[in-house]
C-alpha cells in the first residue's frame, strides 16, 4: 500500500541499523501505517530455520498475511500453516505447494476441506469427532493430527480453552479418525503465544511425551508431531536469541521423543513481529482532573485498528518519540474510537515524554505480527492499518 514520503521529524535512526524504523523516522504518514522489512523477516527465518534442524518450518500465516512476506518465505522454502480458504488461495497465488499446506484450523466448514482436498492439500487439523466427520466426507483418506489441550503454559499468553482435546479422549479419537478411513497422522499442541524461555517448554513436553508414546504402543504409526508456535519476539522483557531458542526446543523434544519422521513448527510471531514498526500520531493528550497523576495519551490507533493485543495487556509493545531523552511520566494509553474499551494500557500505565503532544510521531516497535491482519474493518469510519513492505 502507500505511504508519503514527504520531510520527516528530525530524529536520529538507532545505533544498530533498523530498515523499518529508518523508513518511519525519514518519512510522513497520513494513516496509521505499519512498515515491515522483508530483509528482516528473511533473517528471521534463516536463524529458525538454523536452529530448529531437521523441523520443518510452517509459518503461520494469520501472524502478518502480506503477500510480499509468503512469496518471500516460499522462496526460502518455508511450508505453510493456513486457517481459511483465503489463506491456502493466498499461498497459492505466491507460489506455494500445497503439500506443503496444511490446515490447521481446527473449525473447518466442509466446502472448505473439500477445497483444499481438491487442490492437493493432504494434511488437516482436528480435535473432535465432529470434525474428523467432516474431513472424512469432503477428503477421504486425507492425513489428520490430533490437537491436544495442554497445561502448565508459561507463555504470556496461554491458549488452552478453545483449541484441543482432553488427553483422556486421545486414544478414542486416533481410533475413531481410522475407523472413518483418515490416516491418524500425528498430534499436535502450542505452548502458548510469546513464551520468552526455551525452558518454558518443558512442562508442556513432558505433558505431550507420554501420550505420543502411548498412542504408538498402541499401534497407531505416528509420523508427525506438531510443536505449533509461542516462538517470542522482543517486546521489552528479554528473550533468547531465535537460533538458539530453537536449537533448544529441539534438544528438549528429542530428549522425550524418540526418533520423529516429521517435527512441524509453526513461528508466526517470532518470524515476523521484530521485523515491522508502526508509525502513528498522539491525537490528544489530556489529564482528567487537576490532581490527577496520569495523562491520558490518545493515539490514532487502536485495539478496533491493529492492537488488539493489547487485551489484558498481554503484549506491552514499546514506544519511540521525538522527545525520549527527557523527563517522563505515567500515561494511560488509549485508541481513537468512540469505545470505552479501546483502552491499551491501564492497569499498568507506559511512561512517556511530559514534552509529548498531540500531532507528534509516535512509534510502536515489533509489532509486524497480528496487526494487519486484526485490522480488517474500518470501526468507527477510522482506516484499517496500512500496510507497507519494504
């Protein structure tokens, strides 16, 4: 998409040189815009892709589904993990095989699977009766991973309600998808979104171990085990270096598994969040009352225009100004809207310059994942993100 390219604040780019953040810092925008580098995006994966070994690579595809950023990965090699129709047609239309797709999304609508089974997508996602139902009648015969419920998540964000089975009603399911005539594949988990450590691994492996090794004592020939996501990115708290946070994965799923034909990873967050920055602008900032010790800062986005993240302060992205250097203060940050929800931070209020004001430049950094691609409507009549790749 577009951005304009007329004289920017004058403000140094950082000591390390940042392709996205120079475009921001040497450029205007009329528009929130998020301005992602594909070079870093490419280091991204190089690095994963180093420490993970013999894994396979299956970007997630909701992370940040610019097109530019697929053709990229299909040109490293990468394979793909696709929640939609729209998402495998998206792969496709860069290059993509569609062996190397699988769908992922454990809620399926039929003419969907039936899609997919027709344009040679073999691997499919499920974690109840119901849906290997479905997967039997519109792809008979297709490959099928069960997904597990897993606890003991020491991400910052857990996710271990919506997706998953119970381990008690594995043995029953790998059963029932043979009786339906799939081919009982594999199983699959996620640890959980943003889990900075390597280490936070464990409890989840040692959860899953057990399971994969009761399944194949029993006779079901497991051939892949998804490992799913939860490679983090930087967002102020430290992090493990990606090469070696991955290398560390895969020493501690070989130390539980034995020998796995094919260990699927699916990094959304960690591939490309590190690699965009936002430019925006501080619309307002205000105080409520005279005594009050916290400024209110209003910027032209939002949770309804990119940051829904930002719930339950899960993700605390950080921010660059014109004035940092100077004396600071606690803010409440806020989005645009007429919504008394699109609040950012509250409880933990971000410390700003006290020189800060409306119309100036404000940039939220590594947040080139799950922005775009939450900011598809234009609530409230504010523009969807912009979008661009360098």
């Amino acid at each position: 998409m577009t951005a304009s390219t007329t004289a920017a604040l004058s403000v140094s780019a950082p000591s390390n040189f940042d392709e996205a953040a120079d475009y921001i810092w040497n450029n205007s925008f009329d528009k929130p815009t998020l301005v992602v580098s594909r070079a870093r995006v490419g280091e991204q994966y190089d690095a994963l892709n180093a420490g993970l070994g013999t894994a396979n690579i299956h970007y997630a595809v909701k992370a940040n589904p610019a097109p530019e950023i697929i053709r990229l990965l299909v040109e490293r090699g990468s394979g793909f993990d696709a929640a939609s129709r729209q998402e495998i047609e998206l792969c496709l239309s860069q290059g993509a095989d569609p062996a190397k797709i699988s769908f992922g999304n454990t809620i399926k609508r039929g003419v969907d699977i039936a899609f997919a089974h027709s344009i040679g997508v073999t691997l499919f996602a499920a974690d109840c009766e119901a849906e290997l139902d479905k997967i039997a009648t519109h792809a008979p015969g297709a490959r099928v991973y069960l997904r597990l419920i897993v606890e003991n998540s020491l991400a910052d964000w857990p996710l271990t309600r919506k997706f998953g089975c119970a381990d008690t009603l594995l043995p029953s399911l790998l059963d029932y998808a043979k009786s339906v005539g799939l081919v009982p594949y594999g199983l699959s988990f996620h640890v959980g979104s943003q889990t900075r450590k390597a280490e936070y691994w464990n409890p989840v492996l040692d959860q899953v171990a057990p399971l994969w090794h009761a399944a194949k004592a029993a006779g079901h020939d497991l051939q892949l085990l998804n490992i799913g996501g939860g490679f983090p990115a930087y967002h102020g708290d430290p992090v493990d270096a990606p090469r070696g946070y991955a290398a560390a994965v895969m020493t501690a799923v070989k130390e539980r598994f034995d020998d796995v034909p094919y260990v699927m990873a699916e990094p959304g967050r960690g591939m490309v969040a590190e690699a965009g920055h936002i430019a925006a602008e501080v619309m307002l900032v205000s105080r409520k009352s005279t005594q009050a010790l916290r400024r209110w800062v209003y910027l032209d986005i939002g949770r309804f225009s990119g940051l829904a993240e930002t719930e339950g302060e899960a993700i605390r992205y950080e921010f660059v100004t014109a004035h940092d250097g100077g004396a600071v203060g606690p803010c409440v940050l806020a989005g645009p809207s007429c919504d008394s929800a699109d609040i950012l931070y509250e409880k933990n209020p971000v410390d700003l310059p006290l020189e800060l004001r409306d119309g100036d430049k404000i940039m939220i950094k590594n947040c080139g994942a799950y922005t775009s691609s939450y900011s598809s409507v234009g609530f409230n009549g504010f523009p969807p993100l912009d979008v661009l790749v360098l």
